[in-house]
C-alpha cells in the first residue's frame, strides 16, 4: 500500500504505518506533496495545518493524489482549522465521518471518483507575485502576504554590512535582498525550514553570493562558521504554540557560527526574555532600538 503522511500527527490520534512518505514543507528532506502524481497514493493521514487557504491547497492536493476510493484521515486541533475541516471536505465532494477526541476533529473519508473544486483550492494556495511585497510568495509561508513589524523594524536600523554572514530563518529572502544591497557582504548563506519559503527566496534572491539551505537550525552543523555577521528574525512559535527555546536556540547557533569580533543583529517581540541567552553567548549586548512592541539587539561576540 502507497501511503502517504502530511506533518507529525498525534500518535494516539492517527496511526501511520513506518514506510509512509512523509510531504511536509516544515519537515526538512520531505518529498515535494505537489510532486505526487495523480492517484499515486492508497492512503493518506493529513495533520492539517490552520491557515484556510493553506489547508485547503494541501487537502486538494493530497485528493488529487489519492487514486479513486483511496483513504483519507485528516485532523485538526479544534481551535486551528479543525472545527471547519469536514466542511471543507464537503465542499470537494467528499463525505467525511467526523469525530472530535482530544481537543481534535478527526475525519476519515474515502476518495470519490470525481472530487469537486481541486483545481481552484490549489491556484488559490499556489505561489505567486505580491505587489505590496514586489515578491514571489505563498499561503502558509510566515508572513506570506505583508511586511512583518518586527522585519520592517530591523530593515529600518540595520547598518551596511560587509564580509561573509547568515540570515536564519530567512522566509522569503526579504532581509537578504536589504543585505546584499551592500557590495562589501562577500557571501550570505540562507537557512529556513520551510520548503516553500526555500523555493519562493531562491526566486527572490538571484545573487551568485547567496547560498539557500532548507534546513532545521535545531540541528547542528547547519550553519558555516567564522562568520562576520548574522542577522535573524527568529520563530517563537512551533506548531502553533510559542516556544522560546526556539528563540535560543536561533542565538546558540548565531554565537556557534560567528567568528570572534562578529555580530549578530536579532529582531524579538519585546516580551520574549532572550536577555539571558544573548548575555551568556555573547561579549556585548545592546538594545539598538525598540518601538512598536519589538526589539533590535546588536550582540557581539
């Protein structure tokens, strides 16, 4: 049997089998969902993620993949998309048993032969150019279709930067663009976990300095070393939960990879308690500015 896994559903909620395929974009090294030729797939197991737009694109798709009378369980937290996921099933033609269990809604179907309305949810959540960003991007992607506060305050004070630097977590490439606006930057690598983001930043990033990896910054040896700079709008949130060893994590890795003398220009939520962790990796620290309930911090190593 073909199966296929979308995310990293509740183990006491969706049994997977071992060898199922796993498509996630957020799941580094993942097979491309919209790659999956049409009818590949007996089965397929969806954590749905909360985004409408989002999750309608990868229900339609993974409906696309499923051959006619394959089997679909798709779930959703109540409070994220899955108080509305067996109307959006219907909405394909798809009748679904839904079943609430554990703060979840769970819905098993089986494919018709004609699924309704496939090819609009995935034009809809496909990529595309924004005009008020002048960027490619898609649904699902942080901040897809707006400047977000905290990237628009560090875009706003970071200096010209010169040398080999990193931007971790770097979305779509928009800091990036900003960075090597600057001739003395000699290199830049790029890391993100999302695959879409990936994919949408190597559109938007067409400079031979800028290296592009889809990569986890949780695991080590992800980022070149002796650096002179980083910068980072670090993710506080993972899966829809804030995190702030995310956050640290994003510092720890900062301070590994830069060379001594090198800098690391971060942009927080003024809330978040990051003081600690900057001061424990790095020489000095200072709050470049704060405004609208973010903060820059310049540390040095």
């Amino acid at each position: 049997m073909r199966h296929a896994v979308y995310g990293l559903p509740p183990v006491d909620l969706a049994e997977v089998p071992g060898d199922a395929v796993q498509v996630s974009p957020l799941i580094p090294g993942s097979a491309r969902l919209e790659d999956l030729s049409e009818g590949s797939l007996d089965a397929v197991t969806v954590l749905a993620p909360p985004g409408t737009i989002e999750r309608r694109y990868v229900l339609a798709h993974t409906l696309r993949a499923l051959v006619p009378g394959g089997r679909m369980l798709a779930l959703a937290p109540k409070d994220r998309g899955g108080a509305r996921l067996a109307k959006e099933l219907a909405a394909f033609a798809c009748h679904a048993a839904d079943e609430p269990r554990r703060h979840h809604r769970i819905c098993r179907l089986v494919r018709p032969p004609e699924p309704a309305g496939l090819a609009t949810a995935i034009d809809e959540g496909g990529p595309r150019h924004v005009d008020n960003l002048a960027l490619c991007t898609q649904p699902g992607v942080f901040s897809w279709d707006r400047l977000d506060p905290g990237t628009a305050l560090l875009l706003a004070n970071l200096p010209p930067l010169k040398g080999k630097g990193a931007d971790l977590g770097c979305g779509l490439g928009i800091l990036a663009r900003a960075i090597l606006g600057s001739s003395a930057v000699t290199a830049l690598t790029l890391v993100e976990i999302d695959r879409r983001a990936v994919e949408m930043a190597r559109r938007n990033v067409a400079d031979p300095r800028a290296t592009i990896l889809w990569a986890d910054i949780r695991a080590a040896g992800t980022v070149p070393d002796g650096l002179d700079f980083v910068v980072m709008n670090p993710p506080f949130h993972d899966g829809g939960t804030e995190d702030q060893a995310l956050g640290r994590t994003f510092i720890t890795r900062a301070a590994e990879a830069l060379r001594k003398g090198g800098t690391l220009w971060l942009v927080a939520n003024a809330h978040l308690p990051y003081e600690t962790a900057l001061g424990a990796a790095f020489r000095d620290v200072s709050v470049a500015v704060q405004a609208g309930g973010y903060r820059v911090y310049e540390a040095r190593r």
